[in-house]
C-alpha cells in the first residue's frame, strides 16, 4: 500500500491552496479502495477528485485519498441511444470531448467544465440550460463503512440546483466510483435557448447547430467569462445564485429595475449572484492574494499564493455585504473544508 507523507495538494485542487495532507494515497482499483477502507491505521478518510469544488482552509490530518479510477465502456445502445458507464476518476472535460468525437449529444453545453466525472452527480453541475441530470441515469457509490457498492438511480439521488443527496443525507458516507449517462446517437435535443448562446452562434454565422458548434461556443463564453483554473487558482461560482420569491424580486425590482432573474416556479426567481456581488463593488478587487474575478464576479480568485482563509474571509464579507444592500444571502456552492 503506497502511502505517501506530507504531500502538498496544491496541484490537486483548482483554487491552488497549497496544503499538506499528512497522509495520501492515489486510488486506481475498486479492490484497492476497499482495502484502504479496512485500514484501521487511519481511521479518518478524506476524498478527494476533481478538487475543484472544494476550497481547503488548512492541513489535512486524515488519510487523503485521490480517486483515480478511470475508463469508459458502453452499457448498451440501440440506434439512437447510447448508455455509457464512466468511471469517477476520468476528467469531466475529457468525457465532454469523447463524447462528441463520437458523435453522441447531451454533453456539449457542459463542456470545459473543470473536475472530475465522479464529482458532477454531488452538485449536479450544470450549464447553459444544461444539468448533468438531464442525461444522468445512475452512479455506483462505495459505502465508506462497509466498503458495499450501493447503486443509486436518479431518484435516490434526489437531484436540485447544484444539489444532491450527496449534499445532504448521504454526505460524507460514500465515494462514487462511477456515473453512468444516457447520451443520444441522432436527433440529438440541442439547448440553444441561453442568450450567450444565441449570441456566439450569431456571431459565428451557424443558423443550424451541431453538437460540435454548440460545445465550441460554450467553449468560446467560458474562456471569455471564467478564468482558467491553470492560470489563476479559482472554482467557477463561489456561490449559488439565491432563489427568491417574486415578492422579494418585486420590492428589488423598485430600486434596481435592471437587475437579472431568471423564473425557478411561478412563486420564485433565481437572481444572479454575480449581479448582486457586482453591485456591491466587489467586481475586480482584491483582498491580499484573493480576488474577486473581473470579468465574473461570482468567481473567487487566487491571485497568487492565498491561503484557504483568505479567499473565505473574503467570501464572508461578500456575504456580510450582499445581506447588508440586499436584504438577500447567498450561500457557498463551493464545498468548504475546514
Ligand atoms: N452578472 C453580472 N455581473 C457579474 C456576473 C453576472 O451582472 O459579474 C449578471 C449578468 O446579468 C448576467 C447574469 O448575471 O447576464 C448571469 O451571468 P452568467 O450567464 O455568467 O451566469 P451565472 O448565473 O452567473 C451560472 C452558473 C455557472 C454557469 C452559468 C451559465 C451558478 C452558481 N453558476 O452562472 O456555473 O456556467 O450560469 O449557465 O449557477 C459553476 O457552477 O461553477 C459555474 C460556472
């Protein structure tokens, strides 16, 4: 068993918080990862994928383990449809790119998102009109306990926004191991409602999409908006834009007729928290090494070699001063660990 010592984690993580884990070890088998279960030499555990969710705050005592599991097989296809099982250690944007090499639809608007495949089904990320759970069938699990795979269909996954049981009651007890998607072989469903989209592919001259187009213009916006995680440590959105009633975006509405919302039901509205952050001030400044992005301000940055704390102080005062205009409180979507 190749446990290593001291390992700094700021090549595993997408902020670029340079911790140490006291204990790590790289996890490439399903037998491996049940036997490292066993060991009663370290009874604290702690997972770690794509990292590029999480923003950690300090050392790390338990035994890390990175999940490395990796390959791609299909579980079974007819003419249009294809059932794929992709193990929790592939890249996200290695699979968005796979996919579309072969032609299959259902991935591209969520293309250049960072992380790892193991990690979509925790927040159910999403993009562009686009959420994993639209092509999400199920994932396989390993009890930490037990050391059992548990098989969880969509339903037991009990998917919302950037929100699952993983999230909630089932945090902490399981490592997915492997998500399996339903991608479609023709007649592909294209999602070329979000405005951005629109635009870059006007922009383009493209009146007819293909899948390759749409995952080029998603491409094109994220590169505009979002920086790259291996130029400028950051985890996309810090936080999760807050749904609201309309009576609350009503009385906003009074004093900032502009602001953005997009309708959740016919009671609510998600109001952009990179608008409400913006009109704080906070667009563009930095705090020491952490930062807020220039170019979106829901995006949290590591300007040089910031310490976990100094990015969530920061994002506390966010917090402090959006509730202080607003009346309204965002919350992290970024999985803290303290
Ligand atoms: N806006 C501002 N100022 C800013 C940023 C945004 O005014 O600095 C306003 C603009 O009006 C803009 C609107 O907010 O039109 C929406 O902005 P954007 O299209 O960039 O999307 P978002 O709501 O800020 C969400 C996701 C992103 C995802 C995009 C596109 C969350 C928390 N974030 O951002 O996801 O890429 O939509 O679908 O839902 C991520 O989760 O890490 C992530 C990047």
């Amino acid at each position: 068993m190749n446990i290593q010592e001291n390992i700094s984690l700021k090549d595993y993580n997408t902020f670029g918080i340079d911790v140490k884990a006291r204990f790590f070890i790289e996890i490439n088998g399903l037998a491996q990862l049940q036997k490292v279960l066993e060991l009663k030499a370290y009874p604290d555990k702690f997972i770690l994928s794509g990292g590029s969710n999480i923003l950690l705050t300090n050392d790390i005592e338990a035994l890390v383990m990175h999940i490395n599991l990796k390959g791609i097989t299909v579980v079974e296809e007819d003419e249009e449809e294809v059932e794929i099982k992709v193990m929790a250690g592939e890249n996200w944007h290695e699979l968005v790119l796979w996919s579309l090499d072969k032609g299959y639809g259902g991935l591209e608007n969520l293309s250049l998102i960072p992380g790892s495949v193991g990690t979509a089904p925790i927040q159910n990320i999403g993009a562009y009109g686009v959420e994993l759970k639209d092509v999400f069938v199920g994932c396989t699990a390993m009890e930490l306990e037990s050391g059992e795979l548990i098989a969880f269909d969509y339903e037991a996954c009990q998917f919302g926004y950037r929100d699952s049981i993983f999230k909630n009651e089932a945090k902490g007890k399981y490592i997915i191991t492997s998500v399996t998607l339903k991608l479609t072989k023709r007649d592909h469903v294209l999602n070329t409602g979000y405005g951005a989209i629109e635009t870059e592919l006007k922009k383009n001259g493209i009146v007819y999409p293909t899948i390759h187009d749409i995952s080029k213009a998603v491409i094109a916006i994220r590169q505009s908006k979002l920086p790259d995680p291996k130029k400028i440590g950051n985890s996309g959105s810090f936080f999760k834009n807050p749904v609201v009633t309309k009576k609350v975006y009503e009385k906003l509405k009074k004093t900032h007729p502009e602001a953005p919302s997009y309708e959740v039901d016919k009671d609510h509205v998600k109001i952009p928290a990179g608008w409400l952050i913006e009109q704080c001030g906070f667009k563009g400044k930095r705090y020491g090494n952490a930062g807020v992005h220039d170019k979106q301000a829901l995006v949290l940055v590591n300007h040089g070699n910031a310490l976990g704390g100094e990015i969530l102080e920061l994002a506390q005062l966010i917090h402090q001063e959006v509730d202080k205009k607003f009346k309204i409180r965002i919350h992290p979507e970024v999985n803290i660990i303290k």
